[in-house]
C-alpha cells in the first residue's frame, strides 16, 4: 500500500469492518465527500485527491483558515494529495495510486471523465477488481446529465421545495442539505454493496447515485398519493399530508410538536389533554377524517393546550406514549442529555481548531460508534 494511503497520525484500526480497504476520493463540495467520510469512518484508508484549484468545501463558510465547518464534517478520517490530473504526471501519480486502490469515487461530469480518461469503462478494463462510485447532479445519462446541480437547485427540480414551507407561503429549501447527504449516503451503500459482491465474484462493479435520483425517492410519498388521488402535491408547513393531529401546537408559552400516527395514539392524546370526546366525534373518529378536518382539530388540541407550558406537556405526553418535542435551534444538542447518552457527539481532536465534537456516524457497531481517527486535513500544497 503507497505510504500516502496511511494515516499519518492513527494507523489502521483492524475492529473496524473496513480495515484494509483502500479509497481514492477524487469527489469535492458536500455530497461525495460525505459518502467517502462515510467508508472512513468504517475504517477505509480515504485520501482525499484534490485539484491546484482546491475543492469548494474549503470556503464555505464560517471557515477556520483552510478549512471551513463544512469541511471539518464530510473530511475527517481522510488524509490528502493534491494532483493536477490535466498534467502528464498527475495522471501518471492517479495512476499508480489506482493500482493499489479498492474504490474509486468521483463526481466528474459525463464530458470530463471522457476527457480524463477516467470513464468505467476505461479503468475497470485493466483494473477489473477496482470498484468505481460516482456521485453527480442529475446522473450519469439523459438531457439533463451535462448540467451541474447544487442541493437547492435539484430540491426545486425533484418538488421537495414545492412541498416545503407553510401553505401561504413561497417554496423553502430544506433547512439541511438532504440531497447532498442523501446522496452520499447512497453511494456508500452502493460501494459496500460492490466490496461484498467482489466478495463473492472478485469482479468489480460501477455504482452510481445523484442528487436528482435522491430527490424523487424522497418524494415517493407525494407520487405515490397523486397516482391514488389526482389531486396537486401540497405544502403542509409543519404539519403531513398522511396524518391528523400533526404539526405545531399552541401551548401556553409557546409551541410544540405532536405526531399522531394511528387511532390509538389519537385516543390516548385526547384522554391526556382532558378531551375524551374527541375520540367519537364523527369529524375526526378516523385518520381519513381527521385530515380532512385538521383546522377544526387543530383549534379543540389548542384550546386545551392553553392550561399548561410546552415543557410540561411534552413530559405529560412523553410519559403516556404520545410522539411529541419542543423545537429548539441545532446547537442545543451539545446539553442534550440524550445526545450524551447516545454518544452521538463524538471528540474532534484537532488542537488547531475551534471544533471538538462532531456529529458521529449514526450507527454502533457492538455498541461502540466509530471515532475521529484523523481531522480533516489541510490542503496539500506539493501538487
């Protein structure tokens, strides 16, 4: 294995499933580069490849020198080289780094793999283990795979933005970047996919994933109740197209959310808030009613809302089974008890930065979550 793919800080963690395994990450802005975070949180050797012109995550801001919040979150676990691949010997460098590597992941468009001769076909001729991943905006075919996408501008072509926001209101992006996310994600899936299919065959595979394909799979309910129903997707604002009571409510010194899924939820919801009646009545007996009558539930819930603070109604419900929270901003995870008994906030040890914890993968493996072996990096300046 060339020493560039070694961490330079923290050696291979054998208890981690993908010890061994070998990731060249040529991807830049948010959504590759967090599927490849995903695999080296796994335990994959990822080096980060980078162009001279560095990649766009690095001055997004708020940033802390070469190196943005953006960038701390979708590249820890990584390590860096930067390689101009326009260049006989930044090619002849991806190559060699190629002949050892067990994945590739990029997010070229069509035009400019050809250009590089980094196409699938290309490199899987002559390297026929080596796993491919590419992650781009609309995909790898049709009309609109020649264009470039950002996540709020797929959000608008997929619908999410057309369902989002209050009624009355204009369209709103997401307020997290779900397709880029998403879509890496779906990357990493498909790459431990491949890694268990060579397994098996010792072939490798092509994966690919976008922006755009993320967006209609998060869609699928609205297509799914257009095809039952003819009727135009809708925004719900907080509330759900599907469910009745559902969204914000007005206590006495604020709102808070309630998600009221079955009838035995909603039963037990009006027995707790002191209204009982409720159960029977002809307007909201069923789900299919109770959407259909939302305005008028949502003024009897709130009526009784009124006797008591947020705070106490989210512990009165919670403590009888009913889905509900209050609302509070990101930052209030860091005195979230339950974060600290999940574990979910991991350490971030870059003495360098203002940034100790971090959101850690959400998933444990025999109970333990995968750690920061190495910060983000800085960028490589030998290229």
């Amino acid at each position: 294995m060339p020493k560039e793919m070694m961490g330079a800080t923290s050696p291979t963690n054998p208890a981690l499933p993908l010890a061994g395994v070998t990731v060249l990450d040529s991807t830049s802005n948010i959504a590759g580069p967090f599927g490849g975070a995903i695999l080296a949180d796994l335990g994959a050797d990822v080096m980060k490849i980078e162009t001279p012109l560095t990649d766009a995550s690095r001055l997004m801001s708020p940033t802390e020198g070469d190196r943005s919040a953006y960038f701390h979150i979708v590249n820890r676990n990584k390590s860096s080289i930067t390689l101009d691949l326009k260049t006989e010997s930044g090619r002849a460098r991806l190559d060699d780094l190629l002949d050892s590597a067990d994945v590739f992941l990029t997010n070229f468009l069509p035009e400019r793999l050809a250009a590089l001769h980094l196409a699938p076909s290309d490199l899987l001729q002559t390297r026929p283990k080596l796993i491919f991943g590419n992650l781009s905006s609309y995909g790898s075919v049709g009309p609109a795979s020649k264009f470039p996408g950002y996540d709020a501008t797929v959000q608008a072509r997929t619908g999410i933005m057309h369902v989002t926001g209050e009624a009355s209101g204009d369209p709103v992006r997401v307020g997290v970047s779900v397709l880029d996310v998403g879509s890496g994600m779906w990357l990493a899936m498909g790459i431990l996919a491949a890694l268990y299919k060579r397994e098996q065959t010792g072939l490798g595979s092509v994966i690919e994933t976008s922006l755009y394909e993320t967006g209609v799979m998060w869609v699928s309910y609205h297509l799914s109740a257009f095809q039952v129903t003819g009727d135009a997707s809708i925004r719900s604002g907080s509330g759900h197209p599907a469910f009745a009571p559902y969204g914000l409510f007005q206590a006495r010194d604020g709102q808070i959310m309630i998600g009221v899924g079955n009838n035995q939820i909603f039963a037990r919801l009006c027995n707790v808030i002191g209204r009982s009646e409720l159960i029977e009545d002809p307007r909201f007996k069923e789900n299919v009613e109770r959407v259909r009558n939302n305005a008028a539930l949502k003024v009897e819930i709130e009526n009784a809302l009124k006797s008591r603070d947020g705070s106490a109604w989210v512990k009165l419900l919670g403590d009888n089974a009913i889905p509900s929270d209050q609302v509070v901003k990101p930052e209030s995870l860091f005195s979230d008890p339950q974060a600290g008994a999940v574990d979910i906030l991991i350490d971030y040890p870059d003495p360098e930065s203002k940034v100790s914890k971090i959101p850690g993968l959400p998933i444990k493996i025999d109970g333990v979550r995968p750690q920061v072996r190495k910060v983000a990096p800085h960028q490589d300046k030998s290229g």
